[in-house]
C-alpha cells in the first residue's frame, strides 16, 4: 500500500461516513482521532488509538500513520540488558499456564546491580511478499526490569502490567504472508539493543 493510496482512500471514507446520509453508528470515532471507527480497518489504523504509529502525530493529519520514523539514538554505555527471547508466534501465558494468542513478545534480561526504567521500543513488521512495511514506537510507560533478574514486554491487547497496545488492524493480523519483525529496545542512559524474528506464513493465531 502506498501512502497516497491510505491518504486518498482516508478522505473518501472519512467524508462518507461523516454525511448525513450515513447511520450514527458509522461515524462514531471512540479514541477522537477524526478518523471514523468504520474507516480505520481500511487504513489499518487503531480505532482506540489517535496516534497509532506512536510517532506523535494524529492518525487523521498523519501521510503513514502505520510508519513512524526511529528516534531512538544509538548513544549512551554498553547496555547492561540483553535481549534473551523474542516471539511473535507460539506464545505461552505462564500466568494462566496455557497457550496464548500469537503476539510480540520480548523478554529482556538485567545482568547489572540497578533496576532499569526508561525504556522504549521501536519496531518494524515487514511483508515478505509484498514488500509492505509498519513501524511503530512506544515508551513503556511503569516497565522496569529487576536487577540480576528477568522481565517482558508484551504488545497485545491486554491491560496488565508490562502489557502495551499493539495494533489491532496492522499487516500482522491482516495479512496471511511470512513477515520479518525487526525490534529495538532502548533503556535511558544505554545503548539500544536489537534483534529479528520471523514470522511464518498465516496472520497472528488465536490460542484455543
């Protein structure tokens, strides 16, 4: 999908669905974003999110609002954080001990003597097939990984403590090709930290 394509195929839907002649119901707009619910799905965009690529611009006024550009530096000392597992299929509710719906998930590892805070993450799913790319940015607001200790980030739709809204229409659960996700996590004060994962062919599966 090119940007021209979004923004032309955005101003017909949000111009329709606003007009007296469509329901009530069609131009509601739950996260005030001026993009009507019914025409988020076709834009992949959130419909409970006004800045769905997290790059602080709204969805509406947005050219990509699925790409945000990276603004995390690449500055600061040697992590003392390591990516130890990222996922973004077979994920495991250790909670719940059962199966859990396919999401991004990442799990990082503290091998320094202090908490760590600030962190944020930056990251791309890219379409194998079609070349199609989303980037989406995010600051993990309350996440802090223990010291000599473990914790996760999980990008999902739950509400729960290291818990952050991931995007509901993105080419992730859109899209049936194998995809790439690349992430980058960064932690005030320390140099970011990346990895890949690839995801095979299908959208993002529910667990039974």
């Amino acid at each position: 999908m090119k940007t021209l394509t979004k923004t032309s195929l955005l101003a017909v839907l949000t111009a329709f669905t606003l007009s007296a002649a469509v329901p009530a119901f069609a131009a509601q707009d739950t996260d005030g974003d001026g993009v009507p619910d019914t025409a988020e799905p076709l834009i992949h965009t959130d419909p409970m999110n006004p800045d769905t690529d997290g790059d602080g611009m709204n969805d509406l006024k947005d050219d990509n609002p699925v790409f945000a550009a990276d603004p995390i530096k690449a500055d600061g000392a040697s992590a003392p954080f390591s990516i130890k597992e990222a996922l973004v299929e077979n994920n495991y509710d250790r909670a719940a001990r059962k199966d859990a719906p396919d999401h991004l998930e990442i799990q990082l590892v503290n091998a320094g003597g202090t908490d760590l805070t600030g962190f944020s993450v930056y990251y791309t799913i890219k379409d194998k097939d079609t070349g199609d790319t989303e980037a989406y940015f995010a600051n993990l607001d309350g996440f802090s990984v223990p010291a000599g200790g473990d914790a996760r980030i999980h990008f999902d739709d739950a509400t729960v403590a290291g818990h952050f809204r991931a995007n509901p229409n993105s080419i992730y659960t859109t899209s049936q090709n194998a995809k790439l996700f690349t992430v980058e996590v960064k932690a005030d004060g320390f140099q970011p930290v990346t990895a890949q994962i690839n995801k095979d062919a299908g959208g993002a599966e529910v667990a039974d």
